[in-house]
C-alpha cells in the first residue's frame, strides 16, 4: 500500500456528477487497496456524503462545488467533503444505525445516509467554519490491506 496520499477532488453539485466522483474515487482507491469490501464500502459512504451537500446544503440546486479530499497514510484513510451551502444540524451524527427499525425499508427514502455513513466509518465528525462545512470521515484498516 503505498503512504502519504492527498488527493482532492471538485465536484459540481449536480446528481450526475456523483456517479463519475465514484468511478473515479474507486480507481484511486483499488490502486492503493486490495480490499474490494473496502473500496465498496468507502466509496458507498463518500458518495452518500456528496449526495448529502447536493441534496441538503444546496437543496438540489447546480451551480455550486463539493470540494472531497483523501488522506491516506498507513493506518487510516480521512475523506473530509467540504461545501458551503446550508449547515447540517450537528445531532443528525447521533444517527448511529438502523437498530430503531424493525426493517431497513421502514427508513424513510432520504434518511439513510447519515445512519450508513456512521455503520461504514470508523469516525464521522461535522463542523462548519467560515461558511464551510465539513463532514470528516475516517477509515482505519490494517496495514498491507
């Protein structure tokens, strides 16, 4: 696995750019991981992140930029997606999982991102600075993986 990685990308806030962010980031990361569950499952989170500033912190509107960047070292991966559109409500993190419902379907559609995002990452935090809000996302794996 090679170590000290920083890669940034800038995404429209269009829906149609979320599925090219994710080809894209699986590429960067099946060059640095073999762990395909891995890459299955960081993509996953990072993709409903972005969907998140489409849909909450700009309301769905174009015209506006995502800004995802990855840092990857030997121990973890941190993908922070920064926007600067509406703050998110910092208690929507306590959303730790389905464990309420009885059935994944009795979440309501648009509900899921936050409570799968924290199933899939080892740590999330949000803050918003200066107009920019950041949700940080980290990932710790074993090394050679």
């Amino acid at each position: 696995m090679h170590t000290g990685k920083n890669i940034t990308f800038l995404i429209p806030s269009c829906q149609n750019h979320v599925r090219l962010m994710g080809c894209a980031l699986k590429g960067v990361l099946s060059e640095l991981f073999t762990d395909q569950e891995l890459i299955y499952l960081v993509d996953l989170a990072v993709t409903e992140a972005v969907s998140n500033s489409i849909r909450h912190a700009y309301g769905g509107e174009t015209g506006y930029l995502i800004k995802v960047k990855l840092q990857i070292n030997e121990k973890d991966l941190v993908v922070t997606v920064q926007d600067q559109g509406q703050k998110m409500d910092p208690g929507f993190l306590d959303k730790k999982g389905f464990s309420t419902c009885r059935d994944v379907k009795e979440v309501k559609e648009g509900g899921r991102g936050i409570p799968l995002i924290n199933e899939i990452m080892d740590h999330v935090e949000y803050s918003s600075l200066d107009g920019i809000n950041h949700l940080i996302m980290k990932k710790e794996f074993d090394r050679g993986k």
